[in-house]
C-alpha cells in the first residue's frame, strides 16, 4: 500500500455498510481494518445497525455502522486506504446503489469541504440518511455537518426512513 501523509492528525468519520455475505461480518472486519490502517487510529465505533435499501430496493437490508478515526493521511492518501479494504472484502462496482460486500464512505474529514471528481466532502448525502446519522449521532453526538446543521437537527429532518439496532 502506497498513501500520503500529511501532519498533524485530523479527525474523519467513515460510514460502514454491507449488504452480502454476511454483512454484520463484513463491517465488524471492516472496523479492525480500518483501524490497521497506516497512519489510522480508531477512536469510535458505533453498534451495528440494519436498515432498507436505498434507490435499488429490490435487494436484501443492509448492516451500517460509523467509524471515528483519527489520521495523519490527507484526505486521497485515506481514500485510497479505503477503496484497498473494500476490494480487499471483493466490493465489485457494478451499478449505482447496488449490493456490496463492503463499502466504505469518507463522510468527513475535520471540516474540509471539497468538491473533486473522485471526492466530495461531506458526502453530499450523508444529512439525508437516517442509516448514518443514527450511528453518528451515538458516537458524536455534538457533530456538525458543514453548511448543514448538527446531526441532531438533520436526523429529525428525515422522514420515512428505519433503521434497528442489531
């Protein structure tokens, strides 16, 4: 593995979900490696939790959790860090949406907002996903979203959505 470093440390959340192959396996894998990560140090990890599809729902519930990790990799170098783990679970791309073995989504990396072809922070619809905003709210309750809110006030926003605790 090849990453960037930068210094000092940042704080980034990472949204962990599955959906084949015994998902609840997958992410609670998908936690350690995170926190083998070069660089990478795990700090808080929210309790599994099931919920529907989203877009494509003709597939079975999904397993998703949050990471809080701290990092000395730039933004990319973690991007990379973790597009290796979720191949490393045989995530195959195939469709928008679709089932995974394991995906892993950077939802923010300290309050950096960036707008790249390959990276958008925050993710540009974390604030609309009760399947993320109910684990980061169990681990960072205080957390703001920039130029959205608290996860408090956009986790009441959603509607129409479950998710149940494992």
């Amino acid at each position: 593995m090849s990453f960037m470093v930068s210094q000092p440390a940042h704080q980034a959340f990472i949204a962990l979900g599955s959906n084949l192959d015994d998902p609840a396996s997958h992410v609670r894998q998908g936690f350690d490696e995170l926190a083998r990560l070069p660089a990478c140090r795990l700090l808080r990890r929210s309790a599994l939790y099931r919920s529907a599809p989203v877009g494509w729902l003709d597939q079975p519930d999904f397993i998703n959790a949050v990471a809080q990790i701290e990092t000395a990799l730039d933004p990319h170098g973690l991007l990379q860090g973790l597009l290796e783990i979720e191949h490393s679970h045989g995530r195959v791309r195939k469709y928008p949406n679709g089932p995974r073995t394991l995906d892993l989504d950077m939802l923010m990396y300290d309050d950096l907002q960036c707008d790249e072809h390959d990276l958008i922070l925050p993710h540009p619809r974390m604030h609309q996903r009760v399947f993320v905003l109910q684990p980061l709210l169990e681990i960072a309750p205080d957390c703001r979203l920039p130029g959205r809110g608290t996860v408090i006030e956009l986790l009441a926003a959603c509607t129409g959505q479950w998710v149940e605790r494992e």
